[in-house]
C-alpha cells in the first residue's frame, strides 16, 4: 500500500470518492512509513490509534456519501497549533508538557472538512530558527540527504510532506519559516496573505508577521488545503472579513501573468548558481507567454534588519506570558517569587529564544523605542509602499526563494549568517502580502525554491502560475 502515501491529496480525494481505497489504507500507509522513517524526527507526537479509527469513521462516512471536501485524508499540523486535549510543545521545553484546553481555528477548520490529523510536527523552538536546529526535540533531518537542514522553522512539516509522512501540514511562516523549508525539502509552500487564515490557537511569535499556511507537493494540492483553512475568524482581532476565493478553481484557470522582476536584487545575488536558476524558472514562464516587467522594490535591502527588530520586539511582549505560573515550566528550585520567574524562564527557554527576548526588550525600552523600534516600523511602511507600486504594473513578483540551497547540521553558528537565510522571504511577511515556493531546480544537488509573491488577498493568481510552472516542469516530483 505504499503507493497510496506517493499520491498527491488530489488523487487521494479521488480514490476515496471511487473507493479504489480505503481511508484506513492511507492512514496505515502512512503509520507505516512514520515509523520506518523515525530517524528524521519529523513528528514531536503521533496519533496512532486515534488515526486508525477517525479512518475508519471517515470510511464510513464514505459508504454512507456523507463525504467533506478532506474525508479521510491523513494531515500534520505543526506543533504550534493547539489542539485540545493534546500536548502542544511549540519545539520548546517551555511548554513540555502543556496540554492545550482548547483547539486552533485551523485544526478545527481542517478537522471539520474531514480531514484526519495524523500527529503534530517538530519545529524550531517557539518557530524561531532556519534550521529547525533550536528544537527542544533535537533537529528534523532533509529526507534528500540526512546530513544536512531541512530549513525551519516549519521543518519537520516540509520534511514530513516530503518523506510521504503525510498528506500535507500546515506550518506556520513569519519571516520565510513556510517557504524557506519548502525551498530545502523541495515541496510547496504557501503563506497566505496575512489575516486570511485564524491565529487562534497559534501560538505567537510576532503577531503582527505570524501567519499560517500550507506544505504540500505542489501547488495544486496547497490550493486544495488552503481554500478549507481560510476564512474570517471572529475570534481574531485582525483576521480579514474578505470572502475566500475558490483557490481550488483558481488554480487551474486560464489566467494572465505579468511577473515583476526585481533586477537590482537579482542581479546583486553572490550565488551564481541559485542566479542562474532562477533566471532559468523565469525564462519557461516567459516562453509559455507570461510577460515579464523589470521592478523596482528600493528599500527591501532593509527587510533584514527591520525585521530582527520588529520581530523580537514582538516575541518579548508575547512571550512575556511564560511565567512559571500560569503556562508551562516551573522550576522546582526556588526560594522566592522572583526567583520562581527568574529560574523557570532560565530553565525553560533554549539560547536563541532568549537571544531574541534580549533583543526586543531592548529595542523597546526607554530611549530606544524610536531610534529602533519605531524606524523599523517606518521601513516597513515604506517596504510596503515599494510592492503597492510594483503592483500598479505586475501581476505577481518572482525571487529566489532563499540565496542557498540546504546546508549542512551544525554548519552555520553565527546568528547573523543564520538570520541572513531569510534575505528573501522577509518582505512579503513586512507588507503581509501572499507568498509560496516552488521547486525550480538543483543547486548542489540539492532543491532551490522560486519565490511567487501576490498582490494583497491574491493566493490565486500566485497559485495559478505555481501550478503553470508544474505543468512545464517536473523539479516538485519525488525523484
Ligand atoms: N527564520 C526566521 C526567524 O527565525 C523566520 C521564522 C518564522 O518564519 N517563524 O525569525
């Protein structure tokens, strides 16, 4: 039954829909294959049993016609998204052993359109990281060659998805921790326009650049996901009361595309080789009769450093909450109150964490919020004034993806160079608009990702090229 877990959530759908399988066939499969494959570490928790008979409850649905557009479908979440009931670690000692009292909008979401949540998938810690190497729960490993990064923070969920672990896994992304995975794990990935999708129950890293999406094999699987996770959440105080579009529809239509190049970043890249790959993805594009416009996007050399500012800033305010007391670890040894606080922050927070709570609290103490703070806002005002120019005349902007293919476990131990691995993911999460990778080709023997990034609430035209691409290409297939 191996091939059931080689088939795309498409074709998944369509053999439970003309029972050429079973629901409890895929989800063994997969089971199966969770446990040959333990080694990568993919998963912080698996669902066995429960998997088992919510299949066999979707394959009664089935015979009854009962069907919801996810019947049966085994899925991952990563370890971010609370779900009831069960331990939910965010990659963090922290929260160990926190049993979430309530569910995130996206699990019930994708829960109520039948999808089967098969377990939950390792992370970097509170989904910092590009490496998936801060995880309380030891580092994933690339299933295309175990020595080296699968990306992070999303790692175990690209890493999942490309081992045949699952059908597809939401992941989360607030500087490129979707795309930058997917790129390494040569899979797909979406971060949707910021708002589209709940944050309810996700847990927060920097609230206002946290958004959730999807890891699947290709663009047309993503749609497919998305268009079930998306939608206004009342729940969310900045969630978009935006009608979803059908993306399903929207990937396959016969659309126009006007892509933006950014010449100047493009043509300052230090790798030659991801350069050429990428100008090699635009050309099968060019040739299939998208129209390509040179752009200008002047202030996103400041992504960088606006975001290792906004985004600690953020993090120290939303992690202030693990105290000891009302989440998470509390330390045994202690003799008074500040101590308690003191001692199970210490205890519970790994080193990068705490890097970034340093980080943001100074940049938002007295006599530093403007000079840091608050310039990093006004840069990101200005980044998002580039794109809404750029977006007078394009459909759609390409990069690169990142400016690396995967590296090797171990091998970057300075933060800036790690923190240099979102260069090209940053802005999109700055200006909150939609963003995916793709599969475009090899680069040390490795997968490259090309970057697609949208107008505001536009998943489906980036969606819809994507999947152009695809058609043209086959760098997304397993091989
Ligand atoms: N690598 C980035 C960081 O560590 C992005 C993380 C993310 O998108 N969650 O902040």
């Amino acid at each position: 039954m191996s091939e059931l877990i080689n088939l795309s959530l498409t074709d998944q759908i369509h053999g439970l829909a003309d029972k050429s399988f079973s629901s409890r066939e895929i989800a063994d499969a997969y089971l199966d294959e969770i446990k040959k494959k333990k080694s990568l570490n993919c998963y912080i928790s698996v669902f066995e049993e429960e998997s088992k008979e919510n299949a066999l409850l979707a394959d009664e649905n089935i015979a009854q016609n009962k069907v919801r557009p996810l019947e049966g479908i085994p899925i991952a979440h990563k370890d971010i998204f609370c779900i009831k009931d069960k331990k939910t670690t965010c990659g963090s000692k922290m929260l160990s052993s926190f049993i979430s009292p309530y569910s995130s909008e996206v699990f019930t979401k994708l829960d109520n359109a039948g999808a089967i949540t098969i377990g939950k998938t390792n992370m970097d810690e509170f989904a910092m990281g590009s490496s998936n190497e801060t995880s309380f729960y030891g580092n994933v490993l690339n299933p295309i060659n175990e020595k080296l990064s699968p990306g992070g923070s999303s790692g175990g969920s690209a890493a999942a998805v490309r081992a045949n672990l699952c059908s597809f896994a939401t992941a989360t992304d607030t500087g490129g921790s979707i795309r930058q995975p997917a790129s390494f794990c040569g899979v797909t990935g979406i971060k949707p326009t910021y708002g589209r999708v709940s944050r309810w129950g996700m847990i927060a890293f920097a609230s206002s650049l946290d958004q959730a999406g999807i890891i699947a094999k290709n663009a047309k699987d993503a749609a497919v996901a998305l268009k079930y996770m998306s939608g206004f959440d009342q729940k969310d105080s900045t969630s978009l009361n935006e009608e979803v579009k059908d993306f399903q529809k929207e990937v396959d239509a016969d659309q126009e595309h006007v892509i933006g190049i950014p010449k100047e970043l493009i043509e300052n890249m230090k790798n030659d080789q991801v350069r050429d790959s990428f100008k090699n993805a635009i050309s099968i594009l060019e040739k299939d009769g998208a129209k390509i416009e040179e752009i200008n996007l002047p202030h996103i050399e400041y992504s960088l450093p606006a975001y290792y500012v906004i985004a600690p800033a953020e993090c120290s305010a939303n992690l202030a909450r693990y105290d000891g007391i009302r989440f998470g670890h509390r330390s045994e040894s202690v003799s008074s109150l500040e101590d308690l606080y003191v001692n199970s922050r210490t205890e519970g927070f790994g080193r990068e964490v705490k890097n970034r709570i340093f980080i943001g609290t100074f940049c938002l103490s007295t006599g530093y919020y403007d000079a840091f703070y608050n310039k990093a806002l006004k840069i990101r005002n200005l980044i998002k004034r580039d794109f809404d120019e750029a977006f007078k005349k394009v459909t759609s902007i390409a990069m690169p993806t990142c400016s690396n293919s995967s590296f090797e476990l171990g091998s970057i131990s300075d933060p800036v160079e790690m923190y240099e691995q979102d260069i090209y993911t940053i802005p999109a999460n700055l200006a909150g608009l939609p963003a995916l990778s793709i599969p475009s080709g090899k680069v040390n023997e490795m997968p490259i990702g090309l970057q697609l990034i949208g107008n505001y609430l536009d998943e489906g035209k980036i969606l819809n090229l994507a999947n152009k691409f695809q058609k043209l290409t086959d760098f997304h297939e397993f091989k």
